[in-house]
C-alpha cells in the first residue's frame, strides 16, 4: 500500500510504460501514437481519409466505456454508497473510495492505466488544507492507495501479478488533485473483458489526528483515465457515475461538476504530461 502520496511522481512510470510498448517520449506531453509504422504515403502506412491496419493491441471495442466512484464497496454492489461523512477528529476511522472502470473494449493483454481524481471544494467555498496530500503538504499521511493484486478486493482486478504503480498529489485552495499509475510487463499482463467492471484501486482516507475544515461538503471526480493494451492509449472521460461525496448526503457539492450521460465515450490517445489533459 502506498501511503503519503506525494512522494512519488506518477509520470515516469507511465513514461516508462511507454519505452516498453517500443513508443516514444516527449516533455511534457506525449504525441498521439502513430496507428502504423512507416514512412507518409508508404506501403502499409496510415494515409489520412484510409483505414488504418489492424492492431491486435487494441481488442475489439462494442460499447462506451464508463468510470465509477463509491464508497464502502464498488458502484453497484451491496454497500457501496455516494458520500461519507468526515467529522474532522480523531476518530481512528478509515473511510475507503473504490474505483472502478468498463473499458467497453475486449483487450488481449491489459498493460496499463492511469487516473487523474479531483478534489472540489462545494462552490463558493475553498478547499480545506486536510485535503492537501503532498509530501510536503498538511495531511501527508491521511491517504492510503492499494493497487496490486489482491484477493480481498471485492471485484475483479485487470492484472493476476504485482507491476509497477505509482501517484503523484496537487493542492491548491481552490481544487486539489491525485494522479496514479499503475502497469504491468507485457510477460505478466492478461486479457480482460470490455463488459467486466474492475477495480483499479482503493483510496484509504485516514482519520487519525484532528483536521480543521474536514466537516466541509467536498466533491470527489473521477475526471479521466487513460489505458492501454500494449499499443495506442484509449481515453475514458468522466460520467455520471464518476462522482462521490464527502458531508453532502444529497450531492449538492457536486452540481457545478455534473456531466452529461454518454459522456464517457472512449477514443484513442496518448496521456499528456502533468500540467494538462
């Protein structure tokens, strides 16, 4: 488990995910990948306005994919639930968000993915200084991640065998952010279905100490996420699903956040680095 977030930066390991699919970096963003190798206009290259050659990397998409956010347990299982409480004392309590995905797309191998989950202050109001996760920030180790492969995790997982993962944390008072990675070798990776949901992770919040501002509503947003199966990245945008609440029972902190249904449509792409989307 990882805890203290900040510690750790998320980018190279994704970066280096990248080096093993045989693709290339760029700083700080990393172009979209080329569908076919080989010089423009070329036999067998990708020639705007013609089909691209098949790539087996990509599996065979039928549906959108979806984002899900819960506390408690997955979204859809017994337990699972929109929002917790925080009191903002010592309580010895730990609250668990789990995320979940459907890729809608049938994979060979799943290599690896990556998450950006935002913190929203409700509107009108600033963020409290208990969220700031950094190393250096006020709550270093009030937030605890588990990703490997593990045989309590209440769904299904998209890897059989521990890889490489890694977050990277942000505050500011208006919004505050946790990026995280994890990936496979292409050796331990294994097929997964697009209709299966699986659970990319648990973020353990710890109460321990006392946290002045940690009773305020607070929005948490599964903003995107981005995947692969060992050749072009695939981007999952946020939902309707993709949102969980902290002191606001009836959602109120998340109504500037709302996303369209449908909005989850996947399409191919490469992560940027992280100072954008």
């Amino acid at each position: 488990m990882m805890r203290g977030a900040g510690a750790v930066p998320v980018w190279p390991v994704l970066a280096g995910l990248v080096v093993l699919m045989g693709g290339t970096v760029t700083t700080p963003a990393v172009s979209p990948p080329r569908a076919v190798e080989g010089e423009a206009g070329s036999a067998g290259a990708m020639v705007v306005g013609e089909a691209a050659a098949f790539d087996s990397t990509a599996g065979d998409s039928f549906a959108a994919p979806h984002l899900f956010l819960a506390w408690g347990a997955p979204r859809g299982l017994p337990g699972g639930r929109g929002d917790a409480t925080f009191a903002g004392r010592d309580t010895g309590e730990v609250d668990t968000l789990y995320l979940s995905f459907e890729t809608g797309r049938d994979l060979p191998r799943f290599r690896g993915i990556s998450a950006l989950i935002t913190f929203h202050p409700e509107p009108g109001e600033t963020l409290a200084s208990c969220w700031d996760h950094r190393a250096t920030g006020a709550n270093p180790t009030g937030l605890g991640i588990q990703m490997d492969p593990a045989g309590d995790f209440p769904c299904a997982q998209p890897w059989v065998w521990p890889g490489a993962g890694a977050t990277a944390c942000d505050y500011e008072p208006g919004a505050g952010s946790l990026r995280l990675g994890y990936s496979v070798s292409a050796t331990s990776a294994v097929p997964i279905s697009g209709s299966t949901r699986y659970c990319l992770a648990r973020l353990l919040f710890f109460h321990g100490h006392r946290l002045p501002g940690a009773d305020r509503p607070v929005c948490v947003e599964w903003t995107e996420a981005h995947y692969s199966g060992g050749g072009a990245w695939f981007s999952i945008a946020g939902g309707p699903d993709c949102f969980a609440t902290v002191n606001s029972p009836g959602g109120s902190a998340c109504a500037s956040c709302s996303r369209p249904a449908g909005s989850g449509v996947g399409r191919a792409a490469r992560p940027t680095g992280p100072s954008g989307r």
